[in-house]
C-alpha cells in the first residue's frame, strides 16, 4: 500500500530525522502550521536601521491563543517571542521585555535621526515598542559611562556607548554611579550597537507593557 504524504508531511519527517521520532515531527509539524499561521495574521514588520546605533522595534503577530511579538532585526535573535505577562507588576534581570520609551525631548530627536521608528497603524505607543533585557533593577548599584554599564561589579557584554552615530552626530552618553531606585530598571541589548539604557538611561517600570520569551527564534 502507497502512503502519499503532503509536501508539509514530508518536510518534517525529513527534519526530524526519518519515520523513528515521531514526537519530534509533530512538533516539527506544529511548528510549521504556526509559522504559516502567523504569516496569515500579519499586523507589521519592526525595522531596524543601522546608523552607529541599530534600533529593535516589535510587530505584533495573533494567533488563537493569544499574541506573538516579531523580531527580524540584528539586536536580538530573529523570530517570534510568547507574551507571557502582559503590564507586569516586577521584572527581574536578565527578563526580555518590551516597552514604549517615554516622549522626552531627547527621545523626540532620537526619533528624528531615525533611531526610533513610526508607530504602526493602531499602536498605542507614540513609536514601535522596543524589545530589551533587563540588564539591572531597583537595588543593583550600577555605574555607567563611555566605556559601558557595570551592574553590581559585573561589566554587561557589548555595552560600551558609541561617540556618534553615522552621520558624525554626537550622542549623549548616560552617566550615572549608584543604585538603581525603586521603579526604575536598565535596559540594553547584547550588541555593540544598540540604542538602549546606554544613551537614554533608567526606564521607569510603568513604561514596561509585557515579558516575553523566546518561541521560535534563530541566528
């Protein structure tokens, strides 16, 4: 008897190795109907533009069960993260979240260069919300300068701030030596050239709208 089996059956046999590892393909097949419905949904693609500093904005993919956010930039892995806290009331190292950075003047004018992007059609925030990791929180002693972010002793990988951007404009560089308080968190992202806490900052905690971790992601 001939068994006929679809393109998308056959796809994931072949990754999972053959007919032997039957869990193995039908995760392999779950993830293949995610991706597709994924594609399906659509709301936007984040952009990331590459001045001397490389900017992470998230689009927003639904499915059945809820929300998805995209990353295909450079600053961070490339693929879909699960919201699995949407306005948490804490966060904690190392905790990837997203968040909408406050409007102030130099945040505008990060704007106008490019560093932040447009908002999309329907987004709340005032730009396309920023994917980040919690590099400190309230009670970490932290010292930051040109030559990068310390948190409690512990230089953070790939922090060292960036003179200017690639239009030879100036960048402000955050300075700061103490503990971060109450309400407030260090966000950065684990490349050389990433606008993150390192140019604007502490991040007041009100400004984090969801935790997410990754789903399906690659590079």
């Amino acid at each position: 008897m001939t068994t006929h089996l679809s393109r998308k059956q056959q796809l994931a046999k072949k990754l999972a190795g053959g007919f032997k590892f039957k869990k193995q393909e039908n995760q392999i097949m779950n993830e293949i109907d995610l991706k597709e419905r994924l594609k399906k949904f659509r709301v936007g693609i984040g952009v990331c533009v590459g001045l001397a500093v490389a900017v992470c904005g998230v689009s927003y993919y639904f499915n059945s069960s809820g929300k998805f956010v995209s990353n295909f930039t450079e600053s961070m892995p490339k693929g879909y993260y699960s919201i699995v806290e949407r306005n948490p009331a804490s966060v904690t190292n190392e905790e990837i979240v997203t968040f909408c950075p406050d409007h102030t003047v130099y945040l505008s004018e990060a704007f106008t260069r490019r560093y932040l992007q447009p908002a999309e059609s329907g987004e709340t925030c005032w730009v396309t919300p920023l994917l980040k990791i919690v590099g400190a929180k309230a009670g970490d002693h932290v010292h930051a300068d040109e030559n990068g972010i310390v948190v409690n002793g512990v230089l953070l990988a790939h922090s060292e701030s960036q003179p200017k951007d690639g239009n030879g404009q100036e960048m402000k560089i955050w300075r700061f030596d103490g503990i971060v308080p109450e309400g407030k968190v260090v966000l950065v992202n684990p490349m050389d050239l990433s606008f993150d806490s390192r140019y604007f900052g502490l991040v007041d905690t009100k400004q984090i709208r969801e935790k997410v971790v990754p789903f399906w992601t690659w590079g």
